[in-house]
C-alpha cells in the first residue's frame, strides 16, 4: 500500500478513537488486579522497599537471589524509572495497597500502548481500532498488565515514544518531537533495552514518508534528546557509583549463559503464538484472503520464503526442544506457531525485496519508507532477543509485537473490516485465557503461605524445627512476608534434623532437584539427609496453561518449552516437602561401596524422578544394568526387616520400545530375598514401589548388601546393553 498523494488528514486516529482503545485496554488488566507476586515480580518490588528505606544509599543494600547474597548494584540490570513507580506506590499506599496501585500503573501502561499503536495504524493505513485491540489484548502484552515487571512500562514508553516523534515529523511540533524524546529516554531508562528507541527515532527520520525538507530536519530534535538525556543520566551514574552504567548490566548479563537458539527459537514462536488472533482474524474473508494471495506480487514472495523458513523453524524447534508439547493440538500448535512467525519476520523483508529501489530512493521511500521502518523495529528486537537475552522467554519478544501487528494490520486492511475484527477478537480471547491462567498460577503462592503459617505457629503441626524455603521468585514473597520463612542459602549445612525444606517444582527452575547441580544448591550432607514428606499438587480446570514443562508451554523461559501458551490442565505447581533425617549410612557410604557397572552407566545418590505425581526421594540410582555392593554392614540388634522403596525412572516412559523389562533386585551375600520387575514403558503405573527382606536372622552381625538393576530379557553379549534405569530409595533396617 502506497501512502504517495494520500490525504494526511483521512490517515489519523480520532480523537475518539484513541480514547476508545485507551479505555478498553486500560481496562482489560483490572479483570486481573488482584493478581498475586508471581516470577521476578517480588525482585523489582523488594528493590522498590529498600529504595524507600534507604534513599540515595539503595545500591548498596542486598538481599537473597537464588540462595546467594547480592547487591541492588549487582543484582538490578535495568534503569530506575520502574522502581522509582513501585518505590512511589509504596509511599502512597503502603505495604497494603502498593501492589494494587503498582497494577493500575500496568493498566495504564497498556492503555498507552493501545492508543499508541492505534494512532501509528492509522499512519500506515491499519485499521487502528481493531489492529490495537488486536496488540493490546493478546497474550503476552494482557499477561504482562497484570504483573509488576519492567517489560510492559518499556514497551509502552517506547510506542508512545514512537507515535509522538511520527506526529512531529508529520507536523513540525518542535514541542512534540521534544516529548518523544522525552518519552524514549524514559522507556530506556525503565529498561535498558528501550535505548533502542535512539536509532530507531534516527531511521524514522531518514525512512518516513510525505515529510517536508524542513520538518524532516526538526525530525532529529527527538533521538538527540534522547541521545542528550541518556549521556547526561550515565554521566551522574558515573560520578554517583564510579563505574560505567551499562558496563554493570552487560557485566550481569554476561554472567548467564546464553542458549542463542532457543532464544531464537522462542522469539520466533512467540511472533507467531501471540499473532495467532491476528492470522485467524485474516481467515473470517477467505475468499478476499485468497484473492490478494493470488494477486500480490508481493504475497507471493511472501509465501515462496516463508514456507520454508517456517519449516526450518518448525523442526529445529522440535529438535532441540527440552520438553514435548503434551497432546495432539499443542504438538499441531507448536508447529504453528513457527509457522506463523517466520511469516512475521517474512513481513519485514518484504520492504526491502529485490527490486524494492528500481524506481529510486525517493520513490522506495513514499511507497515502502513505513513500512521499512517497521521492519527495522521487529528485527532489531528479534535479533536483540536472539543474541542479549540470557533465557529464552515469550515476554523478550514483546518490543517487537508493535511492528509485528502493525504491518500485519497494514496487509489486513486490504481486506474487509471484518477481518481485522475477527483479529481483535481471536486475540482478545487467546489473552484471556493466558492472563487467567497466569492469575490462578499466582494465586497458589499466598494459598500456600497462609497454609505453612498455620502449620509453623504455635500449636501447628510444623512448629518448633525451622521451615526452609529452597527457591525463588514469587514463590518466596509470601513465605517470608506470610509465614516468616527464611531462604536457605546455597551449600548450607544449616538445617538439622526435623528442619523442612519447601521448594515449588514448577517455578523455581534455577534449583535443579537433586541439589547438587544449577547455580542453587544444597550442602551435599543435607542432600543425603532428605527424606521425601508430601508433594502437594495444585489443579485446576482452567484449559490453558502458559509456564509447565508438560504443556511445552514456556511463557517465562524456554526451559519449559517454546509454546506462549498451550492446551492443558495439568496441575499448576506442586509444593515438595522434605524433612531432614538423621545420616543415612547407605547414602553416605556409597562411595566406599563395590560398584559395577555396564559401559556407558553408573551409580549414585541423587533425587530420583519415578513420575510427576510422585515424589522425588533421595535413591542410590544405577543406569543400565548394574550393582552396588556394601560389605560387612552391621545389622542392628532386634531388627526383623531390610525395607527400601525402588521406582524406574520417568525417562524411560518415552522410549517407543516397551521392552526391556527392568528388574530391581535386592542381594544379601549371594542370593536375591526381594525383586521388583517393572512394566512402565508399557501401561504400568509409574510407582514408588516397596520392596522387604527379612533379616531376623542376622540380627546383630555384618552382612553383604547389595542393589542391582538388569534388564529382561538381558542383552546378547555382543550386543550393547539396553537401558534400564532404577532407583532404591530410603533404605533402611526396620525392627
């Protein structure tokens, strides 16, 4: 679509217009105020407390991140425009109201953006009501409304940013052209990645269509403010704390270890899953869809590189994905998704396409400048995410979700209107169900607060030894402010026996287990001395969940799969409890044990995964077949039983081929008293299952104990041995 000769007053958002879609979506997030701290929400807000308590000394102040102690200097990688806000909303309404106030702020922010948008569609010949309502309500932008991170204040400033220096350019408004810089500074300063805006502000005016001589050099007024406002913010960053402001962010960054194709791989999916409305929308004209597919040159170029980029996409993601999507509609989806989002990135090239400047550069500005600048606005952010972001995550896609729906806008105009309603509509269902699913994951975490601070009161079943909190995120706020828990620190040996140790299996993805990988550990003794107590699961029927491995849903981080959100009710977390026991001599003693093993196997103590719904015990786990043996172990007096739990583990439920059968058997000197075969890659239940032997007769003396795990039926000798996996957990003499 040319914008050469177009009357500049017939391409302007109304008045009425922009207040329409700055109200229904500022609206939208307060179906979610109450929304509880949920992921990084409680870091900005603990920042924001010591920034009221302490004032210009803030920076020195440290708290706990992943069991390690850290500094705000060393611990915050963003600018202070957002703590700042959360800082204010606690002044004003206190520790009672500041996350409600902190929520009308989001709100606000999304209203902002809508309006934005909606008056840069009307710019590029988008529909502007529906194209920002189709930005506004769709999955990632509504769920981040309801939260109190950084992600959505950027965004926001960043489009208001944008729509103002447009509006400048257009009309000369030096003091218009002074706010968006304005505006810019302040989304970079929320979070650093909103610097953007500067060489963004600088191609808008190199690359904007239909702007007279004169205007287009007032143009330059907005990003040397923001250049102007940036040099001078870091210069007193400087002189305040002695060293480089984005040298300390970069530092942070740099300390995490960036997967770039699953941050890729996630931007990417993330393009397609959150413009998922706006493809539907297209389908409500099929037969105008189809004509202008057949009749665009450009569409067909379109088609040709999407395909199988969208393809290449696809697969990669499937390779090198951690999880697999649960079910046929989140595999089908999954696939989609990759689809969809090269054909976003495809929309970006199509500006610059061969023979994009055979009519000359003035020519290729009137008629492809917008949406060439566009296509600078989502690439840059794809590529941003894809090499700077160290977790790969639906909300780092977010700067570029603007750009994505406003050229997707711009094609969907050709269409009739009611394509670009069905859009608005498709997404503003696909956000609900997201939001709503991210507000009753939050919900769990004062649910269990309130639940742990009966139980550690006086009187409760849990008072007296100390209740640990092993994890982070939201997971923690209301276990300290609630129940008045304490964060173990990595590798303390501080619990004792009868401690409990808290850890929510979904959420806190930074503390593997087993204890004893990740950057959060536990004290190898205390690992050896954990006893499994309870798991607690957390169901709901809600159909949608956005961050749960089994989904494949990874809205908060690619380690839970690359789908924004996916078809599921799995249980949205589930609480572990464990109880510090006395040493546990077989645990302990693994070490000084006789150890056989096949090639390629082993043995050793660790958490040990027999399902989900299972609890992780502490077990002497062997891989492929194997043996441990303890010679000479003292059998107390008056004890009639060896017991021990055994359990195959999960992994081996998705191997296609149901045999091997595996076979647990328990040795004393030279014959088998227990044998457990299991059947789980079949239909068996994935179980803990409870294994005796007697030992009457030894009471008193040393026997020779072994473990062992082979395979049935064994493999040839000259053939490589199949895998069986097996843990014997929780041993121990019984009178």
């Amino acid at each position: 679509m040319t914008l050469e000769g177009t009357d500049r007053a017939a391409l302007r958002a109304t008045p009425r217009q922009l207040l329409l879609v700055f109200a229904v979506a500022g609206l939208a997030p307060l179906l979610f105020w109450n929304k509880a701290v949920h992921q990084d929400d409680w870091a900005y807000l603990r920042v924001a407390e010591l920034l009221v308590q302490h004032g210009g000394d803030v920076l020195s102040q440290s708290t706990t991140y992943q069991g390690l102690p850290i500094t705000v200097e060393t611990g915050v990688m963003h600018g202070p425009v957002w703590l700042w806000v959360l800082a204010l909303c606690d002044t004003i309404g206190g520790a009672a109201h500041q996350i409600g106030l902190a929520h009308l702020v989001s709100a606000l922010c999304l209203g902002v953006l809508a309006a934005s948008v909606a008056s840069l569609a009307a710019r590029v010949g988008a529909r502007p009501v529906p194209t920002a309502l189709a930005l506004a309500l769709a999955p990632a932008p509504l769920v981040l409304a309801s939260g109190l991170m950084t992600d959505l204040p950027m965004v926001a400033l960043f489009a208001a940013s944008m729509a103002c220096a447009v509006r400048g350019l257009e009309t000369g408004r030096r003091g218009v052209l002074v706010g968006a810089g304005v505006l810019a500074l302040l989304s970079g300063l929320t979070r650093y990645h909103g610097l953007s805006a500067l060489p963004l502000l600088a191609a808008l005016v190199l690359l904007w269509p239909n702007v007279p001589t004169a205007f287009r050099r007032r143009g330059w007024i907005a990003p040397a403010v923001a250049l102007v406002g940036a040099v001078l913010y870091f210069a007193l960053a400087l002189a305040a704390t002695g060293g480089l402001e984005l040298a300390r962010a970069q530092e942070g960054l740099g300390l995490a270890q960036i997967d770039h194709t699953a941050c890729l791989l996630a931007a990417v999916a993330a393009l397609g899953g959150v413009g998922l409305g706006l493809a539907l929308g297209a389908l409500a004209a099929p037969r105008e869809l189809w004509r202008e597919l057949r009749a665009t040159e450009r569409f067909q170029w379109a088609r040709w590189l999407a395909m199988p980029l969208g393809a290449f996409f696809a697969v990669l993601g499937w390779r090198v994905a951690k999880v697999r999507p649960e079910g046929f509609v989140n595999e089908l989806l999954h696939h989609g998704v990759f689809v969809l989002g090269a054909l976003g990135l495809v929309l970006g090239l199509l500006p610059w396409m061969p023979r994009a400047f055979a009519d000359g550069w003035r020519a290729w500005r009137e008629r492809d400048g917008a949406a060439a600048w566009l296509s600078l606005w989502l690439g840059g952010f794809v590529i941003a995410a894809w090499w700077t972001l160290p977790f790969g995550a639906t909300r780092y896609a977010l700067p570029a979700l603007p750009a994505l729906f406003l050229l997707g806008g711009r094609l969907i105009a050709r269409l009739p209107a009611r394509a670009a309603w069905a859009g608005a509509a498709c997404s503003a269902v696909l956000g609900v169900l997201a939001a709503g699913a991210d507000h009753r994951a939050a919900a769990i975490y004062p649910r269990i607060a309130a639940e742990v601070a009966q139980r550690v009161a006086p009187g409760g079943a849990w008072h007296g030894p100390t209740t640990w909190i092993w994890g982070e995120l939201g997971f923690r706020w209301y276990l300290e402010s609630l129940a008045g828990l304490e964060v173990l620190p990595t590798a303390s040996n501080a619990p004792r026996e009868g401690d409990r140790i808290l850890k929510s299996m979904v959420l806190s993805t930074a503390s593997p287990d087993d204890g004893k990988s990740g950057r959060y550990r536990l004290h190898p003794e205390v690992v050896r001395r954990l006893e499994s107590t309870s798991v607690d699961e957390f169901t709901d029927p809600w159909p949608v969940r956005i961050h749960n491995s089994h989904a494949g849903a990874g809205f908060y981080g690619a380690d839970a799969g690359f789908l924004p959100f996916a078809l599921s009710a799995v249980p949205h977390d589930r609480l572990q409890v464990w109880t510090v026991r006395a040493s546990n001599p077989f645990l302990e003693g693994l070490e000084g044990a006789a150890i056989e093993t096949a090639p390629g196997g082993f043995v050793r103590a660790q958490r040990f995964l027999v399902d989900p719904a299972q609890s992780q015990d502490m077990a002497v786990e062997i891989l492929f077949p194997g043996r441990v043996t303890y010679r000479s172990v003292p059998v107390p007096e008056g004890t009639t039983e060896f017991a021990v739990e055994v359990g195959e583990h999960f992994r081996l439920t998705y191997e296609p081929d149901p045999r091997p059968v595996t076979v647990a058997r328990v040795w004393l000197f030279d014959e088998v008293v227990a044998e457990q075969r299991f059947e789980a890659r079949g239909d068996e239940p994935r179980l803990w299952y409870s294994l005796r032997a007697d030992l009457s007769a030894h009471a008193g003396r040393a026997v020779d104990l072994a473990f062992q795990v082979v395979s049935d039926p064994p493999a040839p000798p000259d053939v490589p041995p199949a895998r069986v996996n097996a843990g014997f957990a929780n041993p121990r003499f019984l009178r």
